[in-house]
C-alpha cells in the first residue's frame, strides 16, 4: 500500500503563498502521475493540478488555479509539491494529494488551507 502525507498547509491571507508537499511511502514513485485535489467547505472534492510520471514534464490545472499554482514532483525524494501564489479565500480547502497507476489511486489525509481576506 502506497502512504501519502500532506504537509504545508496553514492560515495566511489573501494575495499570499503556501508551499504544500506531498512525501510518499512508495519506491516506485517516478511510475506514478500525482495530483493535488481540494474539498472546501460544502462542496465536493474538485482537481486542482496534476503531473505526469517519470520526469514530470507534462502538466495541468484547473482553470480556477492557472497562473497562481505550480505543481512539481522530486523523484529523488519521492515528494511532489504544490507550489500556491496569490492565494484567495476562495482557496480555503482541504488540500490532498492523490498517487495514480493504471486503475489504482491512492489518497493523502489532506493538510488544511486556510485563507482570510
């Protein structure tokens, strides 16, 4: 079983910058594509950014978060990261990280992001 752990999230105020990370169990990491998703309050889980496999050099985003997110992966370190610019409140949401290889995922608990006006 794959073990994702989210890190990074916090309380900071609109227009700043969080660096969320993602550090996974697995010694298979670089086969993976890993993504960021988000759950705010009262509404379902929606994608946020995703990075392919291997070097990671294709990536996407949501069309609410492009231009201000950057997603990023460390083979090395089997961590992928969420880099978060510009924050806005309507930012504040349960950020997790998902692992996906052919029909397996696997999910991360999630790490808390918080912005205030």
């Amino acid at each position: 079983q794959v073990q994702l752990v989210e890190s990074g999230g916090g309380l900071v105020q609109a227009g700043g910058s969080l660096r969320l990370s993602c550090a996974s169990s697995t010694r298979t990491f670089s086969l993976y594509d890993m993504g960021w998703f988000r759950q705010g309050p009262g509404k379902e889980r929606e994608f946020v950014a995703r990075v392919s496999r291997g070097g990671g050099s294709t990536t996407s985003y949501a069309d609410s978060v492009k231009g201000r997110f950057s997603i990023s992966r460390d083979n090395a370190k089997n961590t992928v990261y969420l880099q978060m610019d510009g924050l806005k409140p309507e930012d504040t949401a349960v950020y997790y990280c998902n692992a996906a290889l052919n029909w397996r995922d696997y999910w991360g608990q999630g790490t808390q992001v918080t912005v205030s006006s």
